[in-house]
C-alpha cells in the first residue's frame, strides 16, 4: 500500500547518499608507505532499497558509482570492481545480502524492518543531526484556509516533498489517515503531486495556490528562515514522531578481505574527525554517522506495527 510515493519522476542526477559514500573512499587515511605491491583487488557489491532512491536514474546510479568508485579506489590503494543495485524486492535484497552478493546496503528504515536480516547483515550506522537521529514530518496548510484538521483535507490537493533521506513521510502520513477512518491517501485526497525541493512544496501552500503539502520538519524550518512569513502564515495540521532516515549495513559475507571490510567501517565512524569529512557531512546536512542503537528504530517499529495492524482492520 505504501510501495510508491505520491507520484514519481526520474531526475538526472546522482543521489546525495551515494555521493556522500564515494566521497567517504577518497577521504580514507592513507595507506602507510610500506604498503607496497601495488593495487590490491577488492569488489564492492552495493545495494539499495529502492524507496531510498526515489525519483533517481537507475542507469545512473549504476554508472556513476563504478566509475567513481574505480577512480577512487586507486587512490587508496585498491583495485575495485563495483557492482551497485537497486532493489524493488525485499525478499531479493535479503537473498543477496545472505549469499554476499550484496555486502554494503543502504535501506530505509521501513524497508529495513521487513527484511529481518538479522543473521545475515548488521546494521552499523546512522546519521546524527543537530545532536538528533531521524527527523518529523508534519502536513501544513495556509492560517484562515479554513483547513485545521487532516479530516479537512478531504479532496484537496496535497503536494508531497519527496527527498532521498525523507522516506518515512507517507508512511507515517498514510497511517494516520488510517487511523483516522479516512482512508488512505490515493483516496482520500484528491489531487497528489511530489516533488524534489521543499520550497516546492511549502510555497504554493504559502501563496494559496496549493491546499497542503507533507514536509520534513528541517525543509519547514529551513522555508522559515528564509522566510519567517512562512512560518506566520502556515500551521502544521498534524506532526509526526522523529523517525530515522535510513541505515548503512554491512552483509556478514562477501567481503574482499577483513582488511577491507575493517578500512571502510573506521572511516566512516571517524568521518568527523577530519576537516574534509566535516564539509562533507555537512553539504549532505549531517553532522556524523554513529554507531546503530536498537532505540534508533524504535518509533519507525511502533508506526510499522499499528500500520499494519490498520491495514489488517480495513481488510476485515
């Protein structure tokens, strides 16, 4: 019910979090000087949940990260054939991380809980933000629309700001819709559109050409900032729980080498040490990745059982 966003597009371009992850092989140490030998071959078998790459190239996913990859693997020392792929199903992706064809996946959090893959890949990282893991979404419309309430909203026009590290939106979204008794939303609403940039989405709601959007919390912020009438004139008809972004895992087989496996998972915990690292994180608007914590999921867990639990009830 929740596998595509409110309406999808394909943009040529490469995604912020695979940027961030090819950035995160040049910025490695360096090898020490009695490393010789020359390079040492190593395969890097990436994977993504679809969802977490919504409205991107496939083709240019694959293309960009085993060009750059290779380009950048010689710079650390290693010979890298790549492979990335994108995963529409779950039951694939955790097939392929079990037989290690897959050792380094990126997943969002609700497609995370689906796949079950303990025993068969760790969850390792997370990003951190303001001192924050994971982020609200809230749905907003115009102050004196007359539209104060989700139930308001009924055959309106909502616009959705759809971002490649904002995916639990309409999850979220949907389930309160259900848990409303409103439906959900391809029939609750009645006009949906999605869109790349938060502006996008905040401001035909602010100049009353669009009924409401759903966007992340920080996207509203940032729209207040550069606008504090923004946030006079707007009003958030409903507010979610801060929910994880999404989480870097590493397969239990597969891997080049140990040393490998080893080099990658230091350089990313220790991203924020280093000024390069530090301007990296912050393009991407993260300040670190930390190390998972089963809390982190917590509140994705609790919205995905009462979202299912709802979606049995409209079945009975």
């Amino acid at each position: 019910m929740i596998a595509r966003p409110l309406s999808t597009r394909s943009r040529r371009r490469v995604p912020p979090a695979l940027g961030a992850l090819l950035v995160l092989l040049w910025i490695a140490p360096t090898w020490s000087d009695d490393r010789k030998g020359g390079l040492r071959p190593a395969s890097l078998q990436v994977g993504f949940s679809n969802v977490a790459f919504l409205k991107v190239n496939r083709n240019d996913i694959e293309a960009s990260f085993k060009a750059l990859t290779e380009t950048l693997g010689r710079r650390r020392g290693y010979l890298i054939n790549s492979k990335t792929e994108l995963f529409d199903d779950i039951s694939a992706f955790k097939a392929a991380l079990k037989r290690g064809t897959i050792n380094l996946a990126i997943i969002d959090p609700w497609t995370c809980l689906s796949m079950d893959i303990g025993g068969v890949a760790a969850p390792l990282f997370v990003s951190m933000a303001q001192g924050k893991v994971g982020k609200k979404y809230v749905v907003l419309t115009r102050r004196g629309s007359g539209l104060n309430t989700l139930a308001d909203l009924r055959g309106k026009e909502i616009t959705e700001h759809v971002a490649i590290n904002s995916t639990m939106g309409r999850p979220w979204l949907e389930t309160v819709l259900l848990e409303n008794r409103l439906g959900t939303p391809e029939t609750f609403f009645g006009r949906t559109e999605s869109v790349e940039k938060p502006s996008a989405a905040v401001l035909p709601v602010f100049f009353g050409k669009k009924h409401a959007c759903l966007v992340d919390e920080p996207g509203f912020d940032l729209m207040k900032e550069l606008n504090p009438q923004v946030g006079k004139e707007l009003q958030a008809v409903a507010v979610s729980e801060p929910f994880l972004n999404g989480v870097i895992c590493l397969s239990n087989a597969g891997w080049a080498s140990e040393t490998f496996k080893l080099d990658l998972i230091q350089t990313l915990g220790e991203l924020h040490l280093e000024a390069a690292g530090q301007q990296i994180l912050t393009l991407f608007k993260t300040d670190q990745l930390i190390p998972f914590q089963e809390k982190h999921l917590d509140t994705v867990r609790q919205l995905r059982a009462k979202h299912d639990h709802l979606v049995e009830g409209v079945k009975l």
